[in-house]
C-alpha cells in the first residue's frame, strides 16, 4: 500500500511540474460569469455531419453566430467534432454531442474570447421535444452541484437554432449548455485534472468523495466510476496533492431518466428508478458531513428545479419529488449507516 501512495504521489508531483501548463487555455471567465441565456445560430451541413461517421478527429466547417432579437451580434467561422461515449452514434442519437472549436481572433470581444474549444450539450433527438426538456434538466442537475461545492463545472444555457446550409433538413431550435474546460477549470481552482487510469476511493479526498457520492445518490446516478475514472476529473489540488473528484455527464441521472435507444441503459418508460449507493469505504463522519451539506442546501437545490420557467410543470413535479423522496428517506441517520453497512 505504500508503495502505491508513493507511486501515485510522484505522478501527481510529475503531472503538476510538466503538465499544467500544457493543459490550460486561456481565461474563459466571461462565458461562465453570466446566467443570461445565450441567443445562438449555428450553421453547418447538417448531411455532412450526420454521415460523416463517429471519429472525433473528423472536423467539421459551421459557422457561429451571436444573435440579439434576429439581429447577428458576431459571427465567427468555426469548426466543430463529435464527442461523447455513445450519444454519437447514431442508432442512440439523430443529432451528437459536439465539441466547437475556435479561431482565436474571431473570439476577440465575445463570451467566447480565449477559448480554444467548449463542449456543447446537444438534444439528441431532432424530433421528440422531450429531449430539449432532458437537456434543461441535465444543466439544472449542474447548477444544483455548483451549488453544493466550487469543485465543479462551470456550465452556460443558450437558446439554439440549427440551421442546415444544404436546405435539405428543416432548422431545428432547441436549448443547449455548454461545459467548462477541463483548462479553464485547473485555472479557477489552481491544480491538474491528472491523467490516470486507475485510483482507489481511499486516495481521494474523502470530504469532497463523500459530497460528491451522495449527490450521485441523490440524483438516482449510477453512470460513474472512481477506479475506472468514468464519468470523474480526478483533480489534485497544487501544492497540496489534494486529490479530489469532479463529477460531469449527468444525463443517465434516474431523476431524468432518459430513454435512450440503448439496451444497456436502465431507465424505459414506465420503470421507476432505483438508488444504489456507490460509495466506497466512506468514514461515517464524512458521510454526516455530506449529509449536513446537502440538508442545508435543500430549499435552493429544490428551487433551483421548482421556479425554472423552462421545464414543463410534469418534469417540475417529478424531479422535486425524487428530491424530496432523498431527503425524507435519509432524515433518520439509521439510513445512512445502512447504506455504509452495504458498500
């Protein structure tokens, strides 16, 4: 086991020392500064992506442009790549998760200004609008987190209209969010995102393992791994080697339950979901704090869902529900230990 630590301590040591800043990009403070909705078209060959299979090295021409009441504010010349686990493929999804990628002089005055490229979250479904509806309750479930802790991205909602070049598929408008970059993120909190295959919970941080569990569990999340590093940034803190998780991709959450054209996924219309505690090894007095944490929280995590003018009054009333649920069945600390008890 020493010599584990030893190892893992000398990766962080050589990941900070030659690494950091190859890692960063520059500021992007601005996008992620704003709760303003951002008023996009994004024009591109809608035949040319759809077709152009699932590598996310294919580069795609498009043009971004910033609007304010149908009048362009900016316009920049962009590329944009697909991304993603399995959203990208296109038996699960009509339309993928894109990365857009900038040319630093078009960026200049606008939200975007430094970035070198941003994830965008797509709706996946051109012709189902419960998919916009999924997509605003992923970026709430984000904002809920942010809540919760610093040690965690940044996200940015904006109004989208897809506009095909080739006219040959109908515009699509829809909402979006984009992702704060890994960079952008060991900027604001001063570390690495290390690049590691394997880690134990146990070398984790276990205040921020333990807030970060919970919340998983809170939102019925089980598309996550800390030995596989799935769906987490494993993040040192510099100079301290602090090593802490940073949870991302919470559109598998049961409160959500999307139902993705997949058999591997577990929610289908119809079928509750069920939690399954995921924590590992936690001590108990990280879990009361967690526990703590969460409880005083509780009214703004809520109204965060319940005053949104964006989700329909159905997926309102479902997501605060499974919220509520959480906290009513985790008042008795009996339950907690439970769950401790089954790890």
């Amino acid at each position: 086991m020493l010599k584990q630590v030893l190892l893992l301590t000398l990766l962080i040591f050589i990941q900070m020392e030659f690494g950091f800043s190859q890692n960063t990009t520059n500021n992007s403070k601005g996008l992620f500064s704003s709760e303003n909705v951002l008023d996009l078209q994004l024009e591109l060959h809608f035949d040319s992506l759809l077709a152009g299979g699932v590598s996310e090295r294919a580069m795609y021409s498009a043009v971004l442009k910033l609007m304010n009441k149908n009048k362009v504010i900016n316009k920049m010349n962009i590329q944009l790549s697909k991304r993603g686990h399995f959203r990208k493929f296109p038996n699960i999804c009509d339309f993928p998760p894109l990365r857009i990628h900038f040319n630093a002089k078009e960026t200049a005055g606008t939200d975007f200004e430094g970035l070198k490229k941003i994830k965008l979250v797509t709706h996946c479904q051109n012709n189902d609008t419960a998919f916009e509806q999924y997509v605003l309750q992923e970026y709430l479930i984000y904002k809920a987190y942010n809540l919760l802790t610093d040690y965690s991205f940044k996200v940015r909602l904006a109004r989208i209209r897809y506009v095909d070049l080739s006219k040959t598929f109908p515009d699509v408008n829809t909402y979006t969010f984009f992702i704060e970059n890994p960079g952008n993120l060991e900027q604001r909190l001063k570390g690495i995102c290390l690049d590691v295959k394997y880690i134990w919970p146990k070398n984790l941080d276990q205040k921020q393992y333990a807030l970060m569990t919970m919340f998983q569990f809170m939102m019925i999340n089980q598309d996550w791994s800390v030995t596989l590093g799935h769906n987490l940034e494993i993040f040192a803190l510099k100079p301290s080697f602090k090593i802490l998780p940073i949870a991302f991709d919470f559109d598998m959450c049961g409160v959500i339950a999307i139902p993705y054209k997949s058999p591997t996924v577990p929610f289908k219309k119809g079928v509750k979901p069920e939690r399954n505690f995921m924590g590992k090894a936690i001590p108990k007095d990280m879990i009361v704090e967690a526990m703590d944490s969460l409880r005083s929280h509780k009214n703004d995590i809520i109204k965060i869902f319940n005053t949104s003018t964006l989700l329909s009054p159905a997926n309102r009333r479902n997501i605060v529900s499974h919220i509520t649920d959480f906290y009513d069945n985790t008042a008795d600390m009996n339950v907690i230990m439970k769950l401790l008890s089954t790890e």
